[in-house]
C-alpha cells in the first residue's frame, strides 16, 4: 500500500499559476453556461424552467449526502493511501446508487406534492446523476491533491459545452424541458469519462479498509453542515414552488442563474485553491492571515463592485440578456445581487472552517443562519416573488457580520482586519451601484447596449475617484491587480 502526499504549500508564483489555470478555465465555463442560459431563454417557456428547478433541489440535496463531505475530507488529508483512495471511491459510487434508488421511488410523491405529473418522470431520468457524479468524486480529488488544475479545466468546460450543444438542439427541436434534463445527463457522464482518463487509477475491488473514521468523521460533519446550508439557501425556491406557481418559479429560477452562474464560476475555484494551500499555513499565523486578507480582496473587489453595477442596472441588464418577456427578472436580480454581495465577503470564512477541519463549528453557525434565512424568506414571501428575493437578501446581510463574531470567537481569526478590508470594498460598490441606477434612470431612449456601457463606465468612475483619494483603496486595488499579472505570467 503506497501514500500519495498532498503538494507542499506552494510559493507564490505557483499558487498564481494555479489560480490563474482554474480562474480561466472557469471564464471559459462562465461564458458556455451563460451563453447557453441566454440562448435557451429564447426557446423555454419559464414553465420548463420552474419545472427543473423543483427537481433539482431534490438533485441538490442528494448530491450533498453523494459526496458526504469525503471529496473536502480527502482533499486537506496530508496524505491518502490507494486502498483509502479506492474505499472512498466506493462509498461515494454506492451512495449514489442508494440515492437513485430512493429518488426513483419517491418520484411519484414529488409530483404529487406540488401537483405537477411531469415531476415524476424528470425525477427519475436525473436520478442516474447520482451514480455518474458518485463515481467521479475521487477521480476530481485526485487532480485536485495533485495541483492538476489544467485536467479539471478541460473537462469541466468540454463536458459543459457539450452537454449545453445537446440542450439547445433538443430545444430548438421542441424537447422543451427535457432539452434541461439532457443537458444534466450528457454533463455528468461526459465529466466522468473526462476525470477519470487523466487522473490513471482504477479501483481496486471493495474491501475493509482501516483509517477511514477519521475521514467518515469530517464528512459527517460536513454533510449536516451542507445539508442545513443548502436547506436554507433553497427555501426561496421551494417556498415560491409552493405557494406560487410555476413561471412564478421559472422568473425567480432565470434571475438566480443569471447572477450565480458567472458568479460561482468565479468564487467555486477560489475555494479549490485556497483550501490546500491553507491546510498546510495552519501552523504559520501571519501567513495564513495574509492569504485570507489578499484573498478577500481579490475576490471582494472585482466581484462585489460589479455586482453593484449589476444590481443598479438590472433593468436594461434583464432585457438585453433574456428579453423584454423575461422583464419581471430585474427587480428579483437586483435583490440577488445584493444578497450575493454580502455572501462574497463572507466566502473566506468557509476557508477557515474547511482548512482547519472546524466541521461542528461550522454546522453549529450554519444552522443558525439557515433559521434566520427561512424566517427573512417565509415573511418576506407575503408580498410575493419579488418579497422572497427581498427577504433573502435581507438574510445575508445579516449572516455576514454574523459569521465575522462566530469565527472570532472559535478560532485566531483576523476578525477586524477582514471587516475593514471589506468596508472599502463597500465604500466602493454602493456608490458604484448607485451611479449605475442614476445613469439607467437618466437615459431616457438610449439604446439597451448603450445604457449598460454608461452604467459600467459610471461605476468604473466611482472605483477610480476612491483610488484617487483614498491611499488604502490604490493599495487594495495594486494587490489585486498584481496579483491578476503574476496569473497572466505564469
């Protein structure tokens, strides 16, 4: 039995590298998915969209318990044996089955629960995601302990490309959603072909191996923690599932994936680099605080500065991107961007749960802020769809002054510096987003394309003027962009 390390801390140059492979290989996703989220929204009715969105959050729940946190578990492990390796490989691969199994069972008290048939027979074709999915989990790990970013950015973006050419000639065909749920099945299947080549290792058959409680442990942990987290990030949809109807859904479904489908592509890889890097800077203090804080800036201020454009632009944003049909989207994407505003600023905190293996802590704050999201979504449901993109936002502005008193009380954790580094970041985005609305209000007839250039422009203004007096900010955006050009170097 042989035991593969997991890399050394990488010095600079090489985690640059290493961010700058994932980060363009996820502009590369970005542009597929949102290309494919624009070009379906022309040939889907909202319906089909509603219709995929209740499913996947039953999808959404099974791939958490799938994975059982053993992908994160095997990941920050100092070293994993190829009998551990193999173990895992088949608990994820057998969890999937069982959760196909049950799904497929369950389909028919789905559809009856919202009183939609065609529930049932989506249910069952998105069940086999779970197998394809459980069985590429260590392959991913494997390319991930060995720093293999370039293999994960391939196929991650031919199996998405593919899978979109597949919905959208279903589409144009007239599959409706089924042209949503062939996108799911060709995605998985061809990632898990595309995973498995490059990472060279075939399971041994299953067997008792010793040293797994340890990772059957963290993942346990883990596990409760995503499944609370993702209960309550997903009490919008099941609560608009439930008391609206389905283009109800579908406007409210469009709105969320045209913000967080860019914007995970974005944050997703941070987490995929950070996390091994971070494991093994536990024992260095200043270290590991200086790459949280280079780290939320990074992500802090392109992110959430453009998502305040995105929030005072909304409006011409909707209707160039989806179309004038798709016009009940703006309001609900102006509140989502707020809300993702506050949950980047938070991101690097899920770093230091992951990193130094803070499991219980973590699910302990995450079910806190779960109540606190399902209490924001349900009364702000009263006033409708837009009241639950309201009440949600709400939530997390609250979760991340929250999750700033959590962290500082459970572990060292540069509390005020964070906090201060993410002030300026909002000394620069609020008045970014206000300048936007101000020009989308004063265009008057101007051209949709030409309106967005002006937001943009505007916003852009604002960043410059706080570099221009602000010492602190010109530091802030120097280090971003250094580092953005020790990415482009390497």
């Amino acid at each position: 039995m042989t035991a593969t390390e997991a890399p050394r801390p990488p010095a600079a140059p090489r985690a640059a590298r290493a961010a700058g492979i994932t980060l363009v290989g996820q502009a590369l996703r970005t542009v597929v998915q949102f290309g494919s989220i624009l070009v379906l929204a022309r040939l889907l009715l909202p319906e089909d969209y509603g219709l995929l969105a209740i499913v996947l959050v039953v999808v959404g729940i099974g791939e958490i318990v799938r994975d059982f946190g053993l992908s994160t578990a095997a990941i920050r492990a100092p070293e994993l044996s190829e009998d551990t390796r193999d173990a895992l490989f088949w608990i994820n691969t057998a969890i999937g089955v069982l959760l196909c199994l049950v799904v497929v069972a369950g389909s028919g008290l789905l559809a009856a629960l919202f009183d939609r048939p065609a529930l049932t027979g989506i249910a069952c074709a998105l069940s086999a995601t779970f197998v394809l999915n459980g069985m590429a989990t260590q392959y991913r790990v494997t390319l991930t302990r060995e720093m293999r970013f370039g293999a994960l950015v391939t196929a991650d973006v031919a199996a998405q490309a593919t899978a979109a050419a597949v919905a959208i000639a279903l589409a144009a065909l007239g599959a409706g959603y089924w042209a949503l749920v062939a996108q799911q099945l060709v995605q998985s299947a061809l990632l898990l072909v595309l995973v498995a080549v490059p990472a060279r290792w075939w399971p041994g058959r299953p067997r008792r191996t010793p040293g797994l409680r340890p990772f059957l442990t963290l993942g346990l942990h883990l596990v409760g923690t995503q499944l609370v987290n993702y209960a309550g990030n997903n009490v919008d949809t099941v609560t608009i599932g439930l008391r609206f109807d389905a283009a109800a859904l579908g406007l409210y479904n469009r709105g969320f994936q045209l913000l967080m489908t860019p914007l995970n592509q974005l944050r997703s890889p941070a987490t995929t680099v950070a996390l091994p890097v971070l494991a093994r800077l536990q024992d260095d203090r200043e270290r590991f605080d200086e790459y949280l804080r280079r780290g939320q800036l990074a992500l802090g201020l392109p992110i959430v500065v453009s998502l305040g454009v995105v929030a005072g632009a909304a409006g011409p944003l909707v209707e160039l991107l989806l179309g004038p049909r798709w016009s009940g989207v703006a309001p609900i994407l102006a509140l989502l961007a707020v809300a993702a505003a506050s949950q980047t600023l938070a991101f690097v905190g899920l770093w230091v749960y992951l990193s130094r293996g803070l499991g219980a802590q973590l699910f302990r704050y995450t079910v806190g802020t779960s109540v606190l999201r399902l209490a924001c979504v349900l009364a702000g449901s009263t006033w409708g769809v837009v009241g639950v993109a309201a009440g949600y936002a709400l939530a997390a502005c609250l979760e991340w002054p929250l999750s700033l008193w959590w962290l500082s009380r459970i572990t060292d954790f540069p509390g005020r510096t964070l906090a201060a580094g993410a002030l300026r970041v909002l000394g620069c985005a609020v008045p970014a987003g206000g300048a936007a609305w101000l020009v989308t209000l004063a265009a008057g007839a101007l051209p949709t394309t030409v309106v967005l250039l002006l937001a943009g422009l505007a916003g852009a203004a604002i960043v410059a003027l706080a570099a221009a007096v602000s010492r602190t900010v010109r530091a802030d955006l120097a280090g971003v962009l250094a580092f953005g050009r020790s990415m482009a170097r390497r």
